[in-house]
C-alpha cells in the first residue's frame, strides 16, 4: 500500500487527472489499489552456480555483441554501475561502445580507469542530441548484434549469456533473428528497491503498434541497426521509431514477422527511476510520446494505410483508427473479435492458445496489467460467436471447414480452437479490438 502513495505515483494521478477527468481517474485509482499487479515483487538473480555454470560454459562460434551507450555528464556511481554490470556478464564476448558528448572529462577518466580493451571510449565533438550522439556510437559498432543501454541503467549479468543461447536455439531451429528482447523492471535511484517488472508477451504485432512494449533489453542485428539508424525528429521516442522501421524491413520479407523477432521471457534489465526520468515521471518527457505518436504515424504511411493514431489515456499508448475496415489495408487480418461484457466484467472476447479467456473477469472500468485489456492486439483464438470475418476470405473458412469432416462431432470450444490455429498456421492474424463491445 505505501507504494501507492509515492510521490511518482501521485505525479502520475495528477497528471492522469488533467487529461482524462475525475471519473476514468477514479476508475484508474481503483484498479491500483484493488489490482496492484506483481506489488510483492522483487528481482532475484540467478543463484552462483547458476552463474558460474554459464561462465563456464563453451561457445563453438560466439556472437559479439556491441553495446551502444550515450553519455552525458553521467554521475559517477551510475557509470561505475553500468560498466561493472557488463564486466560482471556471464558470457564474455561483448564490447562496450560510450559514446561520450560531455563538455568535461570526467566520463572519459573514468572509463579510461578500466584495463580493458572491450570498454571503448568515443569522444563526440559535440552535443547532437540522443539520436546524433547514439548514431556516432553505431558508427563504431563492430559487432554481430547491437543493443543499447541507457547511461543511468544497467543489465543482469546473464542477460548476454541470455541472448547468446536465443540466437543459438533459433539457428539451430533455421530462424536468423532480427531483433531479440527481454523482460525488464524499474529500480530506485540506489539500485537496492526493484519493482514494477514488466512480464512481456512474445512478438505481438497489433499489440506493438499500439505502445513500445520491446522498449529494454533489446538487441537487434547490427546491419540492420547501422542501416535504419536513429532520426533526431522523433527524439524521446527514437527507439520506439526504430523499433518500428526494424519490425517494418523485418515484415517485408517474412509475412509470419513473428519468426524473426524474439522474447525471453526474464528480467535482464534495470531502469533506474529518479526525478528526472521518464519512468518516474512521465509528464518529464511528454514531447516523447508525442515524437511515438509522430512515429506510429510514419510507419502508417509508409504502408499507406488511410488511418489515424489518436492516444489512449495513459500517456504512451495509442491507437489506429482505421478508415473503413481494418482489412481493407491489412491482408494479414482474416477476422476481427470484440469483448462481451455482463455484469460490468469481461466474459468473453479474447483467449490463449489453451482456450483461457484473456481478462477473464476484469471489471470493465480497469485497462489490466501494463493496460493490456484497452489495447488492441493479436490473439490466439476469438469467439467465434462474436467474430467478423474479412469478407475476401469466407472461401478459406469453407476451405478448412470442408476438409475436416469430424467438425459436428466436436464440442464448440474444441471447434473454436482447431479454426483458429489453422487460420494461425496459414499466415492470418487474428485481431481483438478492445473498443468493440457487446452486452
């Protein structure tokens, strides 16, 4: 309970307040004090034979990984952390690129305090802002895949053993990943108090054009990176805007996009929350989610979707208002499902691949854990009793229908399970719109 009445958390109420009024605040209070999602957590790492096992472990053709850092006038203690937390890396095949815009030196000191040749030091010869400074740190990247690491943050220490044993499993199963990413949490100035994790789903890519959910650890493969680079007009949102021309270029030559883009499933990095942050503080960077609105808007665009990005009411999240039917500009879509609502609770809508409802029981005023109940998203299987399907495509339903004869004999759960992952296995999405609704 006492976390509820932090002041980071009264900032945000008040700021919530302004943009959305008293009775959607009231509904948003309620939900942080009846659902308090994951309130007892707290980060546990890996055991030290756990550690030591990973160290000890052998790699017949290691990955190199490059790890990208924009420094400016970074506090001592924090750099001192962030440093030791890559020197402390199970899995030693990585290099540390700060690339450095400070005026003074003491950043370049410090780091030239460490004998060791992965610690590069880059000096920029002139503040160019989150985008220029990180891109010239791109530039002298020389590894396989980059991933970036912001200079008050800091990661696991098997969060590269992590992303070397992904990337090994997926070539062994004849995947290449483009981007990988993990899951994350917040930590206070001290690093002592961890909270907040953020439990991702795997690649989800309605869910992504809806909020930067990738956001920390990620790596992404360093042609790509070095290609796209980072576009000072959407700074405060720049991984976001990359994020989303990487999934683009990623999606142009794999419609099942999915494939080449990976989770893990643990917490391999620590975003440090203080006053000035955006994780305590969102109001601090409200450009920034104006720069994700911008972006989303681009990728839009690009593909030349006549749609809209309009915000939700949690700063950060959005989503596109589709001219006509959605499958009027996304081929991908096969069927779209709404949420049915009795008693004020969701009893029906969205499902996993096991057949659970997704929400099941939320009260219809609460958005779910990281508002995941209000954004719209790729499921596994939808109602089927309350579905549209994309008009173009009756003929597969039929299709699919007619080759299994035992349909009749199934129950409507099991009917509903084998049409949707075979619609799944064809390359179609099915998209669960949160603002459709029936009572």
């Amino acid at each position: 309970m006492a976390n509820i009445f932090k002041l980071s958390n009264l900032k945000k109420t008040y700021y919530y307040l302004k943009r959305n009024g008293v009775m959607q605040t009231i509904g948003a209070a309620l939900e942080r004090v009846q659902a308090p999602y994951f309130a007892d957590y707290n980060y546990v790492m890996p055991c030290p034979q756990e550690l030591e096992e990973q160290r000890q472990r052998r790699w017949g053709n290691p990955v190199i990984f490059s790890i990208v850092v924009p420094a400016y006038e970074t506090k001592e203690k924090f750099l001192k952390v962030l440093i030791h937390s890559l020197l402390d890396q199970t899995y030693p095949y990585w290099e540390l690129v700060i690339a450095d815009a400070s005026s003074t030196s003491k950043v370049k000191k410090q780091c030239e305090s460490y004998e060791d040749g992965r610690i590069r030091y880059v000096a920029l010869e002139k503040n160019d802002g989150i985008s220029g400074n990180t891109n010239q740190g791109l530039d002298k990247a020389t590894g396989d895949y980059i991933g970036l690491l912001d200079h008050d943050d800091y990661l696991t220490p098997d969060a590269l053993y992590e992303m070397a044993k992904a990337i090994e499993v997926g070539k062994e199963q004849n995947r290449e990943y483009g981007l990988l990413y993990s899951d994350e949490d917040k930590c206070d100035e001290n690093g002592q108090h961890f909270y907040e994790p953020h439990f991702k789903t795997d690649f989800n890519l309605d869910m992504f054009l809806t909020n930067n959910y990738i956001c920390h650890f990620c790596v992404m493969k360093k042609e790509l990176m070095q290609k796209l680079k980072f576009r000072k007009e959407y700074d405060g949102a720049q991984d976001y805007d990359i994020f989303l021309r990487a999934v683009g270029e990623l999606w142009e030559k794999n419609l099942k996009v999915e494939e080449n883009i990976c989770h893990i499933p643990k917490v391999l990095y620590h975003w440090r929350c203080h006053n000035d942050s955006t994780a305590a503080n969102p109001q601090s960077k409200a450009y920034a989610y104006d720069a994700g609105k911008r972006a989303l808007q681009d990728f839009i665009n690009v593909r030349g979707w006549n749609a809209t990005v309009e915000e939700l009411a949690h700063v950060g999240f959005y989503k596109i208002v589709y001219q006509g039917a959605i499958w009027q500009h996304r081929r991908d879509i096969i069927a779209v499902g709404k949420k049915k609502i009795k008693s004020g609770k969701m009893i029906s809508g969205a499902y996993d691949k096991e057949g659970n409802l997704l929400y099941d029981g939320l009260p219809f005023c609460y958005s779910g854990y990281i508002h995941r109940a209000v954004l719209a998203q790729n499921v596994a299987q939808l109602d089927m009793d309350n579905w549209k399907i994309n008009p173009d495509y009756n003929h597969i339903i039929e299709q699919i229908w007619e080759e299994h004869e035992a349909w009749e004999q199934l129950s409507k759960k099991e009917r509903q399970k084998a049409l949707c992952e075979e619609l799944i296995s064809r390359g179609y999405r099915l998209y669960w719109d949160p603002r459709g609704e029936v009572v």
